[in-house]
C-alpha cells in the first residue's frame, strides 16, 4: 500500500493505492494526528510527498516519529511522471492520487529524517544563499541607478545585508563548532584543497547522506552522474539533471578553485583539457571527482592525503 499526500498551507490532500481511498484533513496539529492514525491502521509500505518550501517539514517530522516510513520527493520528477502517464490535470486531490502513483511505480527509498540541528543548519544556508542573492542583485542596482539619492540608499542596504551575512556565517559556524560529530565531518572535508567553509556547510547540511552512500550513487543524487543520450548509432553528448542544484553550484565553486590548487584535481583537470574536452565539462568532472573524494573521507574518516608519486 502507497500514500500519497499533497501538503498545502491549510490542508493535508491524502491518496491511497491501489484501493483508491482518499480523504483530507487540515494541515494543523489536530489534522495531522487524525491523518497519522488513519494511515497507521493501514501500514503502509510507504508515504511519499513533495518538498514544499517547507510546509511539509511538520507532517515528516511527525510521520517519521510514528515510525511510518516517510520520503520527500523531487516535484520535477514527479510532474514529469505525470506528464509521461498523460496526468495533466491538475488539483490538491489529483497531485495525491499522482504522487501515490510515482511511489508505487518507482519505489523509492525511504530516507532517515535529519535531527532538529541538522534542519537548524539547513535552514541557515538557505538563508545565506537569499542573502547573497540579493547582495549580487543590489550590487548590480547601485551600478545601474544614476541618482545619488537612490545610490546613497543602495549603498545603504548594501550595508545592512553584508552586516547580517557576517553574522549568519558566525551563527554557521558556531552550530558547526557545538557538534562535535560535525566538527570532525568538518575538519574532514575541509582538508580536501579547494573546498572551503561554504562548501563544507553546505555539504553537512544539504548531503547528510554523504559519506553512506557508494560513489554512483551519491553523484546521481547530487546530479553530476552523467546520462547516456544515444540512439542506434548515434552517440550523444553525456548531460548531467536533476540532484540538488544548492549543493551543485557549492561543488562548482569547489571545483573551479580545485582546478588550480588541489594537485590531483589540477592534474585531471589538465588532462581532459588537453584531450580537448570543453572547460565546463572538465569542471563538472571535477565535481564529481571532488564529490566522490568527500564521500570516501566521511565513510573512511580519514583526512585528505595527496598521492605521492614515486
């Protein structure tokens, strides 16, 4: 038995397969009790729903500790299942019936639920990523305004956020520093050449299956595994999809100061270069090399060692 639900600011949209069952319930404390009753009397295999920005994070905390097996999906994936099974149609009921369906056909793993301080920690870096949003769009503003008025108040704001980015770093860094499990993992990463304190964070907070997974299966998903696209003799070019964009564009910047300073990845760098492929793919190799290399340090905990050559 699949579930699936659509969570919205008011109400919990619920459908079961292959009954068909559906009911609803609101999106409050009360609502989320009956609706965990219901579905523990039901023992599901698994309960699926889509990240929402962060409305569902109430519902999964409190399906995973009723000790029903709980998965945040991709919505893109979803919407294109529904695409490729002509589900167009759209509603809070049809979205339930369709995520139950996407369970059911693909069967995904369900994932252990990340600790209070892990979700502290996330939602510090998405804040930070909005905050330095809006720096590269202010910065831009101040070069485009011709008034000084409106100069002086940019500048102004300038100011103010550049303030509070500073001090969201140290709130980073003193979570980091209480834990001593994501000190060490902290340490650990960051001893890879080329991957700093942002990454780091980023890696701790948005990959906490880093370090448990096997190298295919952590790029597939962060999203640097390549795809095949071929057809009868066509061999096309390989692209990468999907994953975790948040800790993509961290493993990019990574990647990009490895590329000088980390004398494998310099190396390899250089290499696919020379074998004239394009900078950009040489630098998602690097990505995925980077990533891989984390992965096994955590699983290891052993710090980065540069090979020696003989």
């Amino acid at each position: 038995m699949y579930v699936g639900i659509d969570v919205s600011k008011k109400q919990l949209d619920v459908a079961i397969r292959p009954s068909g069952e559906q009911f609803s319930a609101k999106n409050d404390a009360a609502g989320i009790g009956r609706c965990i009753e219901t579905l523990k009397a039901r023992a599901p295999r698994l309960v699926a729903l889509e990240a929402t920005g962060g409305l569902e994070r109430h519902l999964v905390g409190e399906l995973a500790m009723a000790g029903l097996p709980v998965v945040v999906l991709n919505p893109r994936q979803v919407r294109d299942f529904g695409k490729a099974i002509n589900r167009l149609a759209k509603t809070d009921r049809i979205d339930a019936q369709l995520i139950a369906h996407f369970a059911e056909a693909t069967k995904p793993e369900p994932r252990p639920l990340g600790d209070e301080a892990s979700r502290q920690l996330a939602e510090l870096l998405t804040r930070r990523r909005q905050m330095v949003e809006m720096l590269v769009a202010e910065k831009n503003r101040l070069a485009a305004a011709s008034s000084p008025v409106v100069k002086r108040k940019i500048a102004n704001h300038l100011h103010f956020l550049k303030v509070e980015l500073a001090e969201i770093d140290d709130d980073l860094d003193q979570q980091i520093k209480e834990s001593p499990l994501w000190r060490e993992k902290d340490d650990l990463l960051r001893s890879i050449p080329g991957i700093g304190p942002t990454t780091s964070r980023t890696l701790l907070a948005g990959l906490p299956e880093l370090g448990k997974l096997d190298r295919k299966q952590i790029a597939a998903l962060v999203g640097v595994a390549p795809f095949n696209h071929d057809s009868g003799t066509l061999r096309g070019q390989r692209h990468i999809q999907g994953g975790r964009a948040h800790v993509r564009t961290a493993l990019y910047m990574a990647a990009v100061t490895a590329a000088r300073c980390n004398p494998v990845l310099k190396d390899f760098y250089k290499k696919l270069r020379a074998a004239g492929k394009p900078g950009r793919l040489a630098l998602v190799a690097c990505m995925r090399k980077l990533l891989v290399a984390a992965n096994a340090i955590l699983a290891s905990g052993k710090p980065w060692a540069t090979p020696t050559t003989a």
